[in-house]
C-alpha cells in the first residue's frame, strides 16, 4: 500500500468517526443546540435555537431564561 493511499484511508477512518459522533448531537433539536450554545455561550443565534428548542417542549421557564440571555448577548439579533 503506498503512503498516498494509507492517509486517503485514515482520513476516510476519522471522517467516519467524526460523522457518527456528531449524529449523537443531531438526535434531536435540544441535543443539538445544547451543543451549539456550549460551544457559542456569547452568540444569540445559538441561544435563540436553545431557547426555541426548550419552548417546543413546553420548558416554559427555561425557554424565556434562555431566550432573555440571547437578547441581552445581542439586542439587535433579527429572531431574539
């Protein structure tokens, strides 16, 4: 096996582990922007779909902390 084609195969190897670790995250749309507002604690965007996220499943309480956060990260973001 020539080295060109050993590095095509381990990059192959870790696309596929990236992938299935990252579908542990898009199990669901809570999953998924938990993931996104740890990763991006200061950005509206992510805090928004978090706080959507909660609201969807009737997380009132935690929905409007989440989305209150969002608008003070940035008062100006279109959907916060």
């Amino acid at each position: 096996m020539s080295k060109s084609t050993g590095c095509i195969i381990l990059l192959i190897l870790l696309y596929t582990l990236g992938t299935y670790q990252r579908n542990k995250v898009w199990k669901d749309s809570l999953s998924l922007w938990e993931d996104n507002a740890e990763k991006a604690p200061n950005k509206a965007r992510a805090l928004n779909g978090l706080g959507l996220a909660y609201s969807d499943r009737g997380l009132t309480d935690k929905a409007i902390e989440i989305l209150n956060r969002a608008l003070r990260v940035d008062p100006n973001h279109i959907k916060a």
